[in-house]
C-alpha cells in the first residue's frame, strides 16, 4: 500500500521533518517541532494544494545576494508583498461550466432511399420475405385444396400401376393427352385455389399492417412512392393484380411458359432499378422500405 502524502521524519537527519509527496522524498524539510495533538500533520495526509509554511521554502537567493536593497527582502521596491497561498475550496463546478448531455447520433440510410430519406429494402430481403410467403401461402392453399390434391394423387398412383402392369397398345401421343386432360382437371382448380389465396393474403396484409409476414420478419415494409403509411384496398389489389393474372395465364399451355418468363422479370426488375421496384411496384406506383431502427 502507498504511504499518504505528508510530514515525516527525516531518515538522514532525525532533528527534522522531510514532506513526503506519496511517491518520492521531497527537498522541503522544516525542524521537528512539538506541536499539540490536534495541529500535527505527522503521518496524516495533507491537501498538496495547502499554503505551506514560510520556513518550508527555502530563500530565493542566498543571504546577502539579494538584488532588492537591504530590508525590503524578495518584494521589488513600490510593490506589496504577494499574498499568502490559500487552499483551493472543492466545490460545485461554476455556471455555464457542466457537463451537458450525451451527444446523440442520427441514424444516416446508405444507399437509395424514399422522397423523406427511409434507406429502401435490400433486394436479398425482399427475396428471403418472397420466401416466406410463399411457404406461408402454398401451406394455406394446400389445406383448402386437399379435396382436389387427394383425387390427384390417387389418379396419378393408378396410372402409373396400369402403365407399370404390363405394355400398352396405346400410343404415346394419347398417353400425353390423357395425362394433360387430367392434371388440368385437377390442377386448375389447385391453381385458382393458390391464385385466391395469394391475393387475398397479400391484400388484407398490406392494408393492414403495410407488409406481410415475410417482410414483417426482415423488417421493411410497403409503401406509396409519395408519401408514407399503410396502402389502400385499390392501391394493394393493383399491386397485387400482376401476380394473379401471371399465376391464372400460367396454366394455360404454351401461353404458360411466356407468364412464367414475365413472372420471373418482374421479381428481378429491382436489381437494375433506381428505385429498387419490380414490375408490379409500377403498376400500383409503391416501394418497398426498411423500417427505422427503435430508439
């Protein structure tokens, strides 16, 4: 442990005290005195900002070199002595003086943003909240079309035993036509059913909440290009209507596989785009946003 600062014998002369400033032996010394018990400093520590004693500073200038004539001492001639040192009092810090509150730090967006600086969705997010809905929706209309997806299957299993019993005397072209005339039969419905659901899904979510469950999850949201806040019943439907007529054109033959390659440019319009919109986004004239970090 660290001896306090303060006044103790001196260890090369036992007629006098040295000050210890806590680290080092100082060079101030003062003759050991016999003061009261309430006035001695011996082993106590002592305010370093204290005024000292005049004995415990040695002489500016040896005896007889003085340069100010004989009786005025180190003062110059026409000025009063120098007031003695007095201890600093601890205190509150003066007016104006105190520390203020912690600097705060605005949140800057990188990259594009809306007409009011909200950063716009990364195109990873968007894909990863597609996801989700489109797990969230396919469980939804799987279990509303389970009638027609049983009778599938069922039909499917059948065929495929008959056609593994023994050779057929059909030809393939007929075999073809049987096969597309039953999964139309069956995967319209499925189809129409999943189309439903989408719309319905996306529509009631974004006028409520302004994004569905997958961008609720990845935290951004839908919103006017102008102005900011949860879309209209018109204003959902026309951004949603893209993906209902791609989805109902898609089962039909040849025209199908032309929706297919426009649903697919849509979804990767925002990778060239200022705005990060996809093709139904211009349509309904909306981008998506990150929402704000909470403060």
């Amino acid at each position: 442990m660290t001896q306090p600062s303060g006044w103790y014998d001196d260890p090369s002369d036992p007629s006098r005290l040295r000050y210890w400033d806590g680290i080092l032996w100082t060079e101030r010394t003062v003759p050991k005195q016999s003061p009261t018990a309430s006035a001695s400093t011996i082993g106590h520590a002592v305010d370093p900002y204290a005024a000292a004693p005049p004995s415990a500073y040695p002489p500016a200038y040896p005896p007889g070199q003085s340069p100010y004539p004989p009786g005025q001492g180190s003062t110059p001639p026409g000025q009063a002595p120098y007031p003695p040192m007095t201890p600093t009092p601890y205190g509150q810090p003066p007016a104006g003086r105190d520390y203020g509150a912690a600097p705060t730090y605005q949140w800057r967006p990188m990259g594009p943003t809306t007409s009011d600086g909200t950063p716009l969705a990364q195109w990873w997010q968007r894909l990863l909240a597609s996801m989700i809905d489109g797990i969230v929706v396919t469980i939804v209309g799987g279990i509303l079309a389970f009638p027609w997806l049983r009778d599938f299957f069922v039909w499917y299993f059948d065929f495929v035993q008959k056609s593994a019993a023994g050779p057929s005397t059909t030809d393939i072209t007929s075999i073809f036509s049987e096969i597309s005339t039953e999964m139309a039969r069956f995967l319209l419905p499925i189809t129409l059913i999943q189309a439903l659901v989408a719309f319905i899904y996306h529509v009631t979510f974004l006028t409520r909440n302004g994004a569905s469950l997958g961008k609720m999850a990845l935290g951004i949201r839908v919103r006017r290009t102008g102005r900011p806040g949860r879309l209209t019943l018109l204003d959902a439907a026309r951004r949603q209507a893209l993906q209902l007529v791609l989805t109902l054109v898609g089962v039909v033959p040849i025209v199908g596989s032309i929706a297919g390659l426009v649903s697919y440019l849509d979804q990767a319009w925002l990778l060239w785009d200022p705005r990060r919109q996809c093709l139904h986004d211009k349509i309904a004239d909306t981008v998506v946003e990150q929402k704000p970090p909470r403060r």
